[in-house]
C-alpha cells in the first residue's frame, strides 16, 4: 500500500477551512463539523483549565479530580502491581515513585467538541492513577483549552505551556491543525497526538508525533486482504468520500487508487463526493447504484455514514459496504439501519467489549468502575498515549537524565520506538504501537474490520499496518 501522505497546503486551505472539511490528517474527529456538532458541549466553560472537563472539581491536577478508579480492584498488590505485570516492567528500576512530573494536555474542553476532550481527559486521568499506583510519578497534568479546534486558541494555550516550561503534552485534532508546531518546536515539547495524529505537513517534524495510523488510509491493505477472502467474486470496487476541494479530492484519489495496486479490486470508475455534513444522499446514491461496484468503500464521517446507509435501503443496492468510521453519532443519524442490516467498517477500533491482552482487560475494568461505562478509543488512545509518556520518564530517569527538558524526553523515545498498547496482544503479551523514525507517523498499530449490528461491535479480522499480522476471526 502507498505510504504517500498528501500536504494540506497544496489545497490552498487556511487553518480554519482545514478544521471544518478534515483532510486527511488521520482522523475522523480532526474537528470535522459532522463528527463534533452532534456531541454537545457539556465542559466547563473555560480556556485554560487545569482539570479535564466532567470532572467533580476543579483541582490542580487531572489526578486529582473526577470520578476515582478503584486502585485496588486489581490481583495482588492493586492495580499498580497488575499494571507493572501487564507492561512487563521491572518493579526494581526507576519508575519516577517520590517524582512530581508535569504534563500538558491541550485538548477540546469547550465547543462542539467538548465530547472529545472529555473522554480523552478521562483515559489520561486514569493512566494518571495507576501510574502513581505503580510507583510511577506524580503527574500533574496542565489541562489547556483550544475550544474545539480553534487555531489562536490552541497558539494561546502552547505559548502558556512554554512558558511554564512543561516539557511534555498531549495534544488533539492535529495539534490543533499544526497552529500549535511553531511553538510547540520552539519551546521544544514533546508533543504525541492520538487524537488527529501527525498527518499532512505535521509528518517528519521535530517534537511532533501522531499516535494513531491515517483515517482512510492505513487500513486499506488490511481491509482489501479481508474482502479477498471473504469475497472471493468480488471483483470492483466504487468510492464515496467527502468532497475537501479539488487539491486534496485529487490526492485522495490517486491515494485510494493506488491502494488497488496487486489486489483482487479493480476500479469501476465510480467516485462520487458529497459535502461534509450531507444529510441527503438520495442523488448520489442514484449515480451509485448506476454504476454499482461489488465493494463500496465510502469515506465519510460524524453523522453522515449513518444517512448513508439509512437511505441507502431504499435504492436496493447489492453492493457491500465498507465504512472506516463507527461512532454514536453515526449510529443516531442511521435510524435503526445500522441495528437491522449493520455497518461494517475499517480503521484503529479499540473493541472494549473484546480486549484480548491483560492490559486491554484491566484499563476496560478501571475505566467501567471510575465513569460507569466503557472507554471509546479516544479515551483507549490518551490512557495508553499517557504510559508511553510514563515510559519515555522511565528511560530517561535510568540513565541519569532530565525529565524537565523536551529534547531529553525525545531522545527517550528515539531509544526504542515501540510502546505498550491497550490494542491487540493476548494474555501472554502486551500489545503495542511502534513509531516511523522518519514520518514520526506509525509503523506498526493495530488496526481491523469490524461490523456493529444489534447493539453490540464484533472484529471480523484484525492486523496491523500495511496488512501485517493479518488474521481473520
């Protein structure tokens, strides 16, 4: 599969315009309308909090607020102990115990995407407990605010971690649509976003590194593989993707095409575009069942999958339908279609109803005790984004350097580009992610095809990156 990644800039796009029509940054959520304005915005109105949004109160540190994980629920020892056991750590080392550590977290806490920053504030939260459970440091997380993808407001909170000096964040939706990477490189922060990732002109940047592999396009090789054997007279494939602009609805098409290249697929010459926000597919799906593929791969996120597929119903199609989104918001919009005939999709799904590693299993359990329900993948990506920040603490610390300095804390993590994952693995080992050296984009990251029907999400295949792994369930 190509490794092309197309540059945002060749569209001629502002900052804005990229935030409300997405690209391909690697993410469905990269502040798309579609995907955000459905998910309410019930955070605290503030912009430069210091505690994750939905929390009990508003203390200094995300550790200290919020609904507490039981610390104790674990095997032996607590949840410390099991978590130590699940990364495979030596307890005997320099876990960072006694330590007070800071962290920033720049992330949607108000505006359209206040959904999103509360969820990924909850799975930092909780990596946060069982890290200081492990005997890990005390991290204080320094919640900052870019209200839901907005450009000044994501420089705003960068220039006021900079100059307090935080030497590490999370960031979100691209860092903030790479408003964020002049300063973030200036202040040298060592900066992991697992929520937009690093795509476009983010990739190969210093500081900057994207913790979830591309939207749209890294699992193709995957799902390509799982219809040739699971389809085995299939023979072409149509797309229907969101219309981004001529530049990039080009780069997109050459990217996807190209995917074809030595599988069973071949093109039919169907590729149908349709505004971010459609809630009316009746007219494209007329041009689709006029020049209906086999496998229809259809690239559109938030609320628009679920029209799709509910007014689909009515062209009587016969083609299979593959998304690379699954979100509550699609599921509303889908009227009970994607209950009563399914959505089967692709991409980086934490399936928390089926973690198959004892770190998957134990970070399902602490979370369903702490909120009272199961964790997303954004909340999955910033609970395991904040270990690796813990592991980058622990490699620096045993070798005598400083935890406060950013380019000691990148150096940590040019040791070994390979870090624990609540993704994948088995009760034998952990599952992991391993970072390009040269993109600061995945190598390596568990992905899969999956179908939601009748409530419930079940994984089809999984495998990694470029179809490595490969294995149907």
């Amino acid at each position: 599969m190509s490794r092309d990644r197309q540059d945002s800039a060749a569209s001629g796009f502002s900052r804005r315009d990229m935030l409300r029509r997405l690209g391909y940054f690697g993410a469905a959520a990269l502040a798309s309308p579609a995907v955000l304005a459905a998910c309410g915005s019930d955070a605290k109105q503030a912009t430069n909090t210091t505690s994750a949004p939905g929390t009990a109160t508003t203390g200094s540190t995300a550790g200290s607020t919020g609904p507490t994980a039981s610390t104790g629920t674990g095997g032996a020892g607590g949840v410390g102990a099991e978590l130590l056991a699940a990364l495979g750590v030596d307890p005997t080392v320099k876990l960072g115990g006694g330590t007070s550590w800071q962290m920033g977290a720049v992330l949607a806490l108000t505006g359209n995407g206040s959904f999103y920053g509360k969820t990924m504030g909850r799975g930092i939260d909780l990596a946060v407990k069982h890290i200081k459970a492990a005997g890990g440091p005390d991290i204080k997380v320094v919640y900052k605010d870019h209200k839901s993808g907005d450009p000044q407001a994501g420089v705003q909170a960068m220039t006021e971690l900079g100059t307090s000096a935080v030497p590490a964040k999370l960031a979100s939706y691209g860092d903030d649509i790479l408003a964020m990477l002049p300063l973030t490189q200036q202040y040298k922060c060592l900066t992991l976003d697992g929520g937009g990732g690093n795509g476009g002109t983010g990739q190969s940047q210093d500081f900057f590194w994207g913790t979830r592999a591309l939207t749209g396009l890294d699992m193709l090789g995957g799902l390509f593989r799982y219809i040739a054997e699971t389809m085995p007279d299939a023979k072409t494939m149509g797309f229907v993707g969101w219309d981004l602009g001529s530049a990039l609805n080009a780069t997109t098409k050459r990217l996807v095409l190209a995917s074809l290249d030595g599988t069973t697929l071949t093109h039919n010459g169907l590729f149908e575009l349709a505004a971010p926000n459609t809630t009316d597919f009746v007219g494209l799906l007329t041009k689709v069942k006029a020049n209906e593929p086999d496998v229809l791969l259809v690239e559109i996120f938030g609320q628009d999958p679920g029209f799709f597929l509910d007014q689909s119903q009515a062209s009587n199609l016969k083609t299979k339908i593959f998304g690379v989104e699954f979100t509550p918001d699609g599921l509303n919009a889908s009227k009970g279609a994607m209950d009563k005939v399914g959505w089967t999709f692709s991409t980086d799904y934490f399936n928390a109803d089926e973690a198959t590693s004892k770190l998957g299993k134990m970070f399902v359990r602490e979370f369903k005790a702490a909120y009272g329900d199961s964790p997303d993948f954004y909340a999955a990506n910033y609970y395991e984004d904040t270990l690796a920040m813990w592991d980058i603490v622990r490699r620096v610390l045993n070798k005598g350097g400083d935890i406060n300095s950013g380019p000691a804390l990148q150096d940590g993590l040019k040791e070994n580009y390979v870090f624990a994952s609540v993704y994948g693995g088995d009760d034998n080992a952990v599952g992991t992610f391993e970072f390009d050296p040269n993109t600061h984009s995945l190598k390596r990251r568990p992905m899969g095809v999956f179908v939601y029907k009748d409530g419930k999400v079940k994984t089809l295949a999984t495998f990694n990156i470029g179809a490595a792994d490969y294995k149907t369930l």
